[in-house]
C-alpha cells in the first residue's frame, strides 16, 4: 500500500475491455432483428421532432421510456451486473428515468422548445445515437456484431433521450422540475460512461464526454424563449 500511487485507473477495473465488448456481442444475437426496429422508431421520432410535429412530444418519451427500460433490464441488469456490480444500481436508474418519461409524456404543458439551436442541438444527437454511434465499432476494429444500437445499448439511448428532452420545453413549474431532472439522468449516464470507457483506454469516451459537453453548452448559453 506504501506505493498506491502508482496504480492506474484502469487498474481498478472489475472486468477487461474483452469481456465488456462481448456483452454487446451476446446481446446482439439474443436479440436480433429488435435493432431494426429500434432504429426505425428513431428515425421517426427525429423526424417528427424536426418537422415540429407537437404530437410528437407525447409519442417520443414514451418510446424512449419503453427503449430505457428495456435497457435497464436485458442489458444492464442480465448482462452488465455480471461483471460489475453497479451495474444493478444503473439499471434502476434507468428504470426510474423510464417512468420519468413516462410522466412527461402525460403532461400536457410539455411543449417544443422554441430555441433553434436548442432543438438543431438535441435533433443533432438523436441521429448520432441512431445513426452513426452504431457504425462506431468498425472505426475501433470490432466485429459488427459488436455495435450499440439505439434501444438496446445503453449509451446510445441516452443519447438519444438527452437529445429529445433538448428539444422540449415546459409550460410549467412542476413539468419544467421533471424535464431538468430527466435532462439531469440521461447526462448522469453519459458522464459515467465516458468515465468508463476512458478508463478502459477506449476513445469512444471522448464521444460520451462530446455529447455532455454539447448538450451543456445548448442548455446554459441558448437564450429562455417563450414556447412554442
């Protein structure tokens, strides 16, 4: 112990690179072909939030609840609790982000954000979550069946909540507190994740910690407007 100081993060890592990829891998096959769905629900959502469809913000917490639970539970709790012991606590947080969702959905002052760059931010990272995170396993030489995909791994999920929840505003006191605390739980997730995968010398960390940082920078320097 007189030489703690020469231990590294990644030192205290429950479990290898290895092993963390192949969960994806194993997740995959068991549920093959839920990806294409998956991402054809994404895809309809970016589409509806950019045509500034208002239906859409009763549509879309709904089916990212549904996507974070689905998470939460098949992935998080059956298969990452297996190497890391957190990884149950996560999974109730993605449980409860899911009935947070669930809760928006229902509130009839959650509004579009009037915001342009808000909403260009948040829909900016939807079709990352959906559309280019995937494709990142081939630009880190693993196999395919490696990917994370929207709704069935969690850091493109949360991605892909945080970007929705910037394209909403509230009309009220108590939907506004849901809405930051959702907002809150989906960068919670990417922030741990970023710290996860750099530790594990992965530089899709830098991905998770971008995403935090864009999506903080949306948030604190884009002007209150009125909603629309």
């Amino acid at each position: 112990m007189s030489e703690w100081w020469t231990y590294r993060p990644e030192d205290f890592l429950m479990f290898a690179p290895r092993t963390y990829w192949r969960l994806f891998e194993l997740h995959n096959q068991a549920w093959w072909p839920a990806q294409v769905l998956a991402v054809l629900a994404g895809l309809v959502i970016v589409v509806g939030l950019w045509r500034g469809r208002t239906a859409v913000l009763r549509i879309a917490p709904v089916v990212l609840a549904l996507c974070g639970a689905f998470v939460g539970w098949a992935f998080l709790w059956q298969r990452y609790a297996e190497i890391n012991w957190a990884a149950a606590g996560f999974a109730w947080a993605f449980g409860a982000q899911a009935i947070g969702l669930l809760v928006l959905a229902a509130r009839s002052s959650l509004v579009l954000a009037a915001g342009r760059v808000r909403r260009r931010v948040g829909l900016g990272l939807m079709l990352w979550a959906v559309l280019v995170h995937p494709l990142l396993v081939l630009a880190m030489g693993r196999p395919w069946v490696q990917a994370e995909v929207f709704g069935l791994a969690p850091d493109p999920t949360a991605m892909a909540m945080l970007g929705a929840l910037l394209c909403a505003d509230a009309g009220t006191r108590t939907t506004r507190l849901l809405l930051g605390v959702s907002r809150a739980g989906a960068l919670a997730w990417c922030s741990v994740s970023a710290a996860t995968l750099a530790t594990m010398g992965s530089a899709q960390g830098w991905v998770m910690l971008g995403a935090v940082v864009v999506a903080a920078a949306a948030l604190v320097f884009t002007r209150a407007q009125p909603p629309v």
